[in-house]
C-alpha cells in the first residue's frame, strides 16, 4: 500500500468522523471534546502521512541512494 492510498483512506476516515460524530454526540454516546480529539488525531496522521510523502517524493527525485 502506498502513502498515497493511505492518506485517500485517513482522509475518508476524516470525512466519515466529520459526518457521523455531530450525530453521536447529540445522542449522547460521546462529548464534544471527545468527537473533537478524534478527529484532531485523524488529522495530525493525514499530516505525518504528508511529511512522510514529501520526503519520499523528494528523495525519490533528488537522491534514489537516500530511500
């Protein structure tokens, strides 16, 4: 599996949190707080998974000894 499809499945994961938690949270089966932190960490992996890309696409382009 490549960066790339990771970062298309974190981002549907995202989008997926976004729009199922608003409903969970006025049904009582998490706080707000905790909708947002999830979230935030989903976010914060699609970030690490970018870095990750870059690094790879750079390297890839620059400097194949370096992977």
């Amino acid at each position: 599996m490549t960066v790339t499809e990771q970062m298309k499945a974190v981002r549907r994961e995202i989008d997926y949190r976004k729009r199922l938690y608003p409903k969970w949270v006025s049904e009582g089966k998490m706080t707000q707080q905790e909708a947002n932190y999830q979230i935030e960490i989903m976010e914060q992996v699609l970030s690490t998974l970018h870095t990750v890309h870059n690094f790879v696409v750079g390297a890839t382009t620059t400097d194949r000894k370096v992977l």
